[in-house]
C-alpha cells in the first residue's frame, strides 16, 4: 500500500498532466486536513496538561497555606 507522502512524490515521476496535478491539489489537501486535525488535537492537550497543572500547584499552595503540623512538610 502506498502512503500519502510517497502516493504524492509519485505523482510527478513522469512529466506532470493536468490529471496528475489535480491529484496532487487532492493530495495536499488531504494532507493540510489531516495535519490540522493533529494541530488541533495536540493544542487541546496541551491547554489541558496547562489547566491539570495550575490546579496541581493550586492544591499544593492550598495546602502548604493551609498546613497545621509544618513539621509534615519536611517528610
């Protein structure tokens, strides 16, 4: 089975037509799709890692703030 990448280098082995170029335009296209979905996908993540980490450091100031027995927080 042939991969995008390769499906598309492919194209132009042989003196480009109009058939052959408007498969690459398809080509790219899907590519530009499919890496958008990736792009879209890792900010997602990235603001969600953000957002577990602030409350992270939220519980954790909370509770340093709110400590009674500082002597726990040696261990």
């Amino acid at each position: 089975m042939m991969t995008a990448a390769s499906r598309c280098s492919a194209l132009f082995a042989v003196p480009p037509d109009m058939r052959r170029i408007e498969e690459l335009v398809q080509c790219c296209e899907r590519r530009k799709a499919s890496a958008a979905r990736k792009l879209a996908s890792a900010q997602a993540e990235v603001a969600a890692a953000q957002a577990a980490y602030e409350q992270a450091i939220d519980a954790r100031n909370d509770w340093i703030a709110n400590n009674p027995d500082p002597q726990l927080m040696m261990l």
